[in-house]
C-alpha cells in the first residue's frame, strides 16, 4: 500500500517543528560548549556515574541492578561510527549481522537471522521505538536519528520485562539525545564515503537564562551501492550472480527536542529507502525495481515535577507511526510488481512516581496504556491489480510495575520488582527482576540477578498469510525467558576496573519463521525450547597521557532444548579491543577498534567461518575548536567475510535457491568535515 496523505501524526510533527523554529528567532547563538569527555573521567567516577535505564530513575552505574554498557558521545566520533547498528557493534556480549537491507542485534549468542530485533526493546529517550505490526527495532540505516545528536547509549542486557513489558526480552537499549545546552551552536557537515556514499547534516542548539532548551537537527544520505554477488546464483539466467545497482541506500531525517522548567517534547521523523540484492521471499533474482521503505515518526510530550521533597511524579504521552513498504518481483520479464505494505499506529501514556519517603527505600510505582489503533498489514500486485491481503487487528495493551530499592545497611541493596501486563489478544502476564547488590570490599562490588521476561507475538507474525508463500498463525503464544547471572566488578584504582559475569539463560516458545514440510510455505511457529549459558570479561585502562584500552571476552553457548542442537547465528565467541590516544595534544586523535566474531552455523543447515576486523579512526581540529575533520577506515585488512542468510532469502527457481550466507563489504572509508558557529 503505497503512503496515504493524511494523518493525524503530521500535524502533531508540524506543531513540534513549528513551536520549536519559532523559539530559535530571539536566541543569540552561543559559543560551542566543549563538555568535558566521559572517556577522560578516571574509572571510579565513571563507576558512579548515574544511568537512568535499568530502573527508570537515576542510579549509580554500579548499583543497577544489571550489568550496563554506556556508549558516549565522544566515543561515537572518536571511532566513527556511522549508526546505532556501529555503536552496538562495540559493546560487549552483542553482535550485529546484516542481509543487506536490515540489521539484526544478537546478545550473548541470540540472535536468530531475520527476527527483526524482535526481543530487544529499543528506546529513544526511554520511549519505544519498536512498531507495533512487526516488533522491529531499527538499528541501521532505518532508524532515524542521526547519531550524531546521541548524547549516550544505555544497553542493558538480560529481560527487562519487570520494567518496560513486552520485547524487553534480550535486554533494553535506551539512545538519549543531546540537548541544546549540550550542543551549543550550530553545526554543518557533509561527508563522502566508499560506494558513491554522500551525506550532509545540520544541527543547532540553544539554552537560554529563561530555561528554554532546544535542539534541531536534519540529515540527508545517499549511497549508490556496489555490485554483489551470490555463488548461488551462478549462471547464465541469473547474470551469473551479480545483482548490479540493488546495493543503494538513501535517508532523511529531522529531529526537534524543547524543554522549558518541567516540560519537554520532542518530535523525529526518518524515511529510508533500500535496495534488496538478495532475491529475497521468492522474488525474481537481479531486477532493479525490488525496494524496501521504512518511515519512523513521533511526538512526544512529557511533564516532570516534584511534588515534595520525598515525591516526584512523571507523567508522559507519545504518539507513534511506522509504515513500511516493499516493492517485489515475482513474475519474470513482466510490467507486474508485488506491493507488500505495513502500518502501525499508537497513541501510549505512561504515569510514575519515585518516593524516597521511607528510609533506605526508593519506590517507583506505574502504569502504562497504549492503544495500537492500526497493525495494518496489505499485500496486492499492480499491473494488472490483484488483491492477496488485507488485515487490520487494533490492540489495546495496559501495564502497572512497582519496584523498591532497598538498602541494607552501607554495602548491602536489594532491588525488587514486579510488572503486570495485559493485552486484548494474549492476556495476562507478570514478570519478577530480584537482585542483590554487595559491595564486598572497597574496591570489590557483587551481584547476584533473577529475572524473567516476555514477548507477545505481534501482528506479522499472527496474521500474515498471502498467495505468494506465507500463512498465517493465530494460535502463537508469548515466548518467555528465565535468567539467572551473577557479576563481579573490580575497580582498585583510579585508571583501571574490571568486570565478570556469568549467566544462564532458560528459553520458551522461541517464535521463528519456518518452512512447512507439507505446503513448503513460510510460517511463524513456537519451537521447542532452547538454553544459552556463558561468561562475560572486560576490562578498561586510562593512562596520564589520554590515551585508553578497552577489552572484553564473551564466550557462550546457546542449543535447542529438545535435541541439543546448536542455533544458528550464535557465536560461541566474541573479542572487542578499543584502544584510543590523542596524536598531538587537543588537535588530533587517533582509535583502533578490532571486533571478532567466531564461527556460525547458518539457518540453511551450513556454516560460515570466524573473522576478525579491524577500523581506523583519525580526528583532528587542524583550525581549532571550531573546525573538525575525520577520516575512517573500516574493514582495514580488507577481511571477506559473511553472515548468515534466513528462512526467506531464496530466489523463484523451481525448486528454490537458498542462500547460505551473504557477504559483507570489504574495505570501506569515509571522510567526513564539521564546523560549528
């Protein structure tokens, strides 16, 4: 279905946009404001600095009841990351696979190919970003934000359904965006990069004495591709497997945030669009009408106050779309395409309170309602038109959680807390998180975690069925997950902390898109359950001279419950290596990043072998402060490497070509220049 119109979004975005243009007119442009570099901080004040994910309020990093990684802003142009898919890349326990279109996150060896990000709840400033027709977390290119207004990036991992509900399954990933006192100026840059690559973006930001705050940002992307070639594809009829001009890549995106005293609201919008090379879902292979689009929007406005010196409440409403569009190619030589369109719409509210009123307790209490007025699905061919699907199932969903931090004396917490959900198709459900908290010695701090969490099925997966190989499955029930970790964290100087976990994860009703061996069509089925157990290590330096190390080990090991098999897409070993150092003090910088990802075994019953990577990043302000230049290298080593294919990446032969593995780009660069007024 191709985008309508009309739709009450729009003149809630335009009304953002507008008050927020409006107050940048009596607004003097202030000098940049150089924030002082979380990366340069020594380790134990970054051990006592406040997150704000895990439990929904400030807290010290290391009293969280979780073991969370915090990407900076710095280190996002320090090592020139391009997307939040980049950014997760760097954290410990997780990995990212990409089919050319979309990129998926694993965490602690799951990581199914093609879930859509699925069990893992996406954030941007703590509300979500996940639609409500797929569940897809947008990590790539498809998300829309630039990551250039992200002031940091909160991943917790393990279920956080006892705070956030449904999706909070593999953990919580919370993008907070700059404000207008943290970004203080205007900003232009463009930048050019391997495959015919152009972007540019601008950026302004305000605070004025009056407590007004704001932040603008726009940004543009175009990418022609390259060629790519599948070995299964090898011959005549198929061009002997070169798909040529299927490879592009383009985006815009806008961004407001105001606030003023107790008031915020923000607003984005995003449009993507994307060249399928795979022949994906049966399509005809090499045609260069195949295309996804992806289109994010949201308005925001919350409102924050204390009501005594023991109570605050919160209190916030959000308005979401996503629409989703592919184009397809079934039929050979043929004017005929296949639209297959997605909509979802949501209006969610949220009311909380944190009271300090009893003595060593803090207690946040509260509720959430959303309404999913649309979870349209559509699929039908043009020229000539023929109708396959059409399906709207609107959804009402509600949630109220309480949690209490308890302190037992100086060196003992114990956080407690408890979510209940309910949802017109899937009912009841209620999800614990217990985790105690020792400091066992001055410089020794131990956890001990328990949780469990949840995902609903959403309305692709109950619903979908066309002529083109799909059925649908109404009677799919909610996977959940049972997790047990205990964590050690050593910090006994100043320059150096260290870290260690180690986890076992209990798995149900997986939900994963299957063929059916008596129709041979696609179907979403609950599998039998599945285990994952591992151990996590990372440690971090910082020396007198600025420089830094970063490193981290996590090994795993994730198999089907019934027969012991081990799943696919799941590394039973990661390596991460960040090693940063100023060249020439305050005007030029260098980082080294070394990822490894080892052996998989492929959805097509095959395997793809291990690889390491290397990127390069060099940062300079040759002209001062104002001027920034940077040049990147990724894939140094110029590595082939490749990851695994899914259920639907299988092209229209008779029979069917699988694809095994997809490859991934070889060496790539980007040159990029900013300048802020």
């Amino acid at each position: 279905m191709h985008p309508t119109p009309n739709h009450p979004l729009r003149p809630a975005l335009a009304a953002v946009f507008a008050t927020a243009l409006a107050s940048t007119a009596p607004l003097a442009v202030a000098e940049p404001d150089h924030h002082q570099d979380l990366n340069a901080l020594p380790i134990e004040q970054l051990l006592n600095l406040e997150i704000i994910t895990a439990s929904k309020f400030a807290q010290k990093i290391s009293e969280a009841p979780s073991s969370v990684s915090v990407i900076t802003a710095e280190d996002i142009r320090r090592f020139g990351y391009r997307s939040l898919a980049d950014i997760l890349r760097s954290v410990r326990g997780v990995y990212v696979t990409d089919d050319r279109n979309y990129s998926y996150v694993g965490t602690r060896g799951s990581g199914r190919p093609g879930d859509f990000n699925t069990r893992l709840l996406i954030l941007v400033d703590g509300r979500r970003l996940n639609d409500m027709v797929f569940d897809q977390g947008a990590v790539g290119t498809e998300f829309p934000i630039d990551v250039s207004l992200v002031e940091r990036v909160e991943f917790v991992p393990g279920p956080g359904s006892a705070m956030y509900g449904s999706s909070a399954f593999f953990g919580v990933v919370n993008v907070l965006t700059k404000t207008g006192a943290t970004h203080q100026g205007t900003t232009v840059s463009a930048s050019a990069a391997s495959a015919g690559t152009r972007k540019a973006r601008l950026a302004s930001g305000f605070a004025r004495a009056n407590g007004i705050d704001l932040l603008l940002g726009a940004s543009w992307l175009e990418r022609k591709g390259s060629d790519q070639y599948f070995p299964e594809y090898d011959d005549a009829a198929h061009n002997f497997g070169v798909a040529r001009n299927l490879d592009h890549d383009g985006y815009k995106r806008a961004f407001a945030k105001l606030s003023w005293g107790s008031v915020a609201a923000s607003a984005y919008l995003g449009r993507r669009t994307r060249g399928i090379s795979t022949a994906s879902y049966g399509q005809q292979f090499n045609d260069p009408r195949s295309r996804t689009v992806d289109e994010y929007a949201s308005a925001s406005a919350s409102w924050q106050a204390a009501l005594s010196p023991t109570l605050e409440v919160h209190a916030g409403v959000n308005l979401h779309r996503y629409r989703y569009q592919g184009t397809y190619i079934y039929v050979p030589d043929s004017a005929t395409v296949n639209i297959d369109a997605a909509e979802s719409r949501t209006v969610a509210s949220e009311v909380r309170l944190l009271s300090t009123a009893f003595r060593n307790h803090k207690i946040i209490a509260g509720a959430e309602y959303a309404s999913d007025g649309k979870r349209m699905l559509s699929n039908h061919d043009l020229d000539p038109y023929t109708f396959s699907l059409l399906s709207d199932s609107p959804k009402k969903r509600a949630g109220v959680y309480l949690q209490d931090e308890f302190r037992l004396g100086e060196r003992v917490i114990l956080n407690a807390g408890l979510r209940h959900d309910h949802d017109d198709e899937g009912g009841g459900v209620s999800n614990p998180r217990i985790a105690l908290i020792v400091k066992a010695a001055a410089h020794t701090t131990l956890k001990a975690l328990y949780g469990t969490a949840y995902r609903s099925p959403n309305a692709y997966e109950r619903y979908y069925a066309t002529n083109t190989g799909f059925k649908l499955n109404p009677a799919l029930r909610p996977e959940h997950i049972k997790t047990y970790e205990l964590i050690g964290e050593y910090f006994p100087s100043e320059n150096f902390r260290a870290s260690a976990s180690v986890f076992q994860y209990r798995f149900t009703d997986l939900i994963a898109l299957a063929t059916d061996p008596l129709d041979s069509k696609l179907v979403q089925s609950n599998i039998d359950s599945a285990r994952s157990k591992g151990a996590e290590f990372e440690a971090e330096w910082l020396r007198d001279d600025g420089s830094s190390l970063k490193t981290s080990v996590s090994l795993q090991y994730v198999h089907n419950g019934a027969n012991g098999e081990w799943l696919s897409n799941s590394p039973r070993q990661l390596f991460k290596l960040n090693y940063a150092k100023p060249l020439r003090r305050d005007t030029l910088r260098a980082a080294l990043e070394y990822q490894f990802t080892s052996r998989r075994r492929t959805a097509a019953d095959g395997h793809i072998g291990g690889f390491g990577l290397f990127n390069v990043t060099v940062l300079g302000h040759p002209m001062g402060k104002h001027l920034e230049l940077s040049a990147s290298i990724y894939n140094l080593l110029d590595k082939h490497y490749a990851d695994s294919a899914s259920e639907e990446h299988y092209d229209s032969s008779s029979p069917a070509r699988h694809l095994n593995a997809i490859g991934q780009d070889g060496r790539s660069w980007r040159l990029q220049a900013s300048y802020t007024f």
